[in-house]
C-alpha cells in the first residue's frame, strides 16, 4: 500500500493530489490512499477542500480513497489523529506521548518505508521506483515541475471546477475577449510570526519587472489582480492603470481566484502555489507565466521549462 499525506492549503493538497493520482497510475496494482487526518486538527486556510471543490463536478475525473486509521498506522508507524471535532485537539495532545515512544522504539517491522519529503529530500527517481512489497508512506509538497509538467491535461480533467454563475462568469466572458492578465500578490499569512522568517512577501520591483515582461508581449493587456489584502495593492499598483482589484471571492469561495486566474492570457505569479496552479492549469494556448525566481527568504524558485514560463 501506498500512503500519500495532505496538508496546508488549496494550492499544496492539489499538487499533493497531482502525485497521489502519478502513483495510480504508476502502480495500478498497488493500492493508493491519501491521509487528510492533518485536516481533523489543523485549520489553516480553508481546510480540506479538495473533495468540496472537484468531487461532484459534472465530467470530472477526480477520485480520492482515504486511508483509514489502521492502514496509516501500518504504513507510518504513527497513531493518526482519530476524531475531528472539538475533541480533535485533545485527543492529538493524549497521542503525542505515544507518537514519540513509538518513534524513539523505531517503527515496528511491519510498518513500510517513509519518504519525507521536508525531511531529506526526495528524487523523482526514488518516485519511480518504489518498493512497493512494502508499505510506503509519503509526506511532502513535490511542487517541483517534474511532477506535473507531462500531466497538465491529465490534472485538468480531475481537477475541474466547478460552472462560474453570477459576477465569476461575466469576468470570465470579460477575460476571454482581452488580452487579460491575472497577478497574485500573496500577503496574509507571510506576514504572520509563523511564516514571516520563512516566505517573502514580494515587492514592487518583481512586479514592476513582470508587468513590463508582459507589456512588451501585449498590445493592449488589461491586469486582474488577486490578493487577500486589496486595501494594500489599491495603494501599492497605483502606478498600474489598466487594472481591476478583485475581492468578491471570500472564505469557501476563494478557490474561484485561481480558477479565475485559469482564464487569463498570462499570469504573473507569486511565491505561492495558489497562483502556480492557476497557471499550471491555465486553459489558453501558448499562454504566459511570468514567476519569481524568488520564493522563500533562504532558497530560489527552481527554474521551469514549461513552455511561456518566464523566471524575474
């Protein structure tokens, strides 16, 4: 059995998603399951939501089977987190003590090999050639463009939104018909003590640079921008004319920015795979994708090979 982990936000489970849905395909005999438990304690973003967006979509290719308590525990040698709830903390803190016995005593023989990508780095070689008479419990983001570049259409038709209705669907007709440009300014979060020593919170030199990138390969391009904080990006693109703020897409309905941003001719990323994917899943022709070489205070942005994808 193969276990693959989901953490974080929307943009981390899809890319998780994307190597949950590789290994089926590379290993038909073997079952995969995914382990959301991280979401029965955690409430980061928006929670677990890869199931709320794509799971009932007309046409869609999406599945997901869950690994269960005991197939987790097989594979990892950890006792998951059991409830959701109110209780879901508590219950964590009880299991901490025994987590950390089990991991000081070694994971018992029956458990399988753990892959932790945070922990040392994993090779998509490694990827390929699992041994999998054994169970095989992986835990990372593998956002890195090996993953994905050859299944872009293969992800497109598991992760299909949902219909636009109402404003989402007259900006979208809008953006079909110009040369529209979707910019993400991520802010938020990396502003926070937990993140704040970690991620950059890009300025106005990536974006002035990115938006002269994309004025020299359109004639009349027309900028959407897209950030939790409007009040700061009104004030800092003032000297960006061609441009409109989005910020009717709030809480459960965030997700309709990176679909949004799926429509536009180009995309000016951040540092943040929300806007990655909304480039990666960006349904027009030779479309642009201008993205940071920037990402983490301590560690460049890998260089992409993708066609239209341009590093600043």
């Amino acid at each position: 059995m193969i276990i693959v982990r989901f953490t974080s936000g929307l943009g981390n489970q899809m890319f998780q998603y994307n190597l949950y849905s590789f290994l089926r395909e590379r290993y038909p005999d073997t079952q995969v399951r995914a382990d959301v438990r991280w979401f029965y304690t955690e409430d980061e973003h928006h929670g677990f939501e890869l199931e709320r967006i794509f799971a009932n979509v007309e046409g869609s290719r999406f599945s997901l089977d869950e690994a269960t308590a005991a197939e987790i525990y097989m594979a990892s040698g950890q006792i998951p987190a059991l409830v959701r709830g109110p209780l879901a903390p508590a219950v964590k803190y009880l299991l901490g003590p025994v987590n950390r016995k089990l991991r000081e005593a070694g994971k018992p023989e029956k458990c399988g090999i753990t892959l932790d990508q945070l922990a040392a780095p994993i090779s998509r070689e490694s990827i390929l050639n699992l041994d999998v008479t054994r169970n095989c419990y992986i835990f990372g983001f593998f956002i890195e463009e090996a993953y994905y570049r050859d299944r872009t259409e293969k992800l497109r038709s598991e992760l299909k939104f949902p219909p636009f209705a109402g404003q989402n669907a007259e900006l979208a007709a809008k953006m079909a018909g110009e040369e529209s440009v979707a910019v993400h300014v991520r802010r938020g979060d990396y502003l926070s003590a937990k993140y704040s020593d970690k991620f950059l919170c890009l300025g106005m030199d990536y974006y002035e640079k990115a938006v002269g990138i994309i004025k020299e390969k359109f004639d009349d391009p027309v900028f959407y921008i897209f950030s939790e904080d409007p009040d700061y990006v009104r004030e800092a693109f003032s000297w960006l004319p061609e441009k409109t703020v989005i910020t009717h897409n709030t809480g459960n309905e965030s997700y309709r920015d990176m679909q949004l941003m799926t429509k536009c001719r180009a995309v000016i990323t951040a540092n943040s795979t929300f806007s990655q994917l909304g480039s990666v899943l960006n349904e027009n022709p030779g479309h642009i994708t201008v993205y940071p070489a920037r990402y983490m205070k301590d560690e460049d942005a890998e260089v992409r090979t993708m066609p239209g994808w341009i590093r600043v």
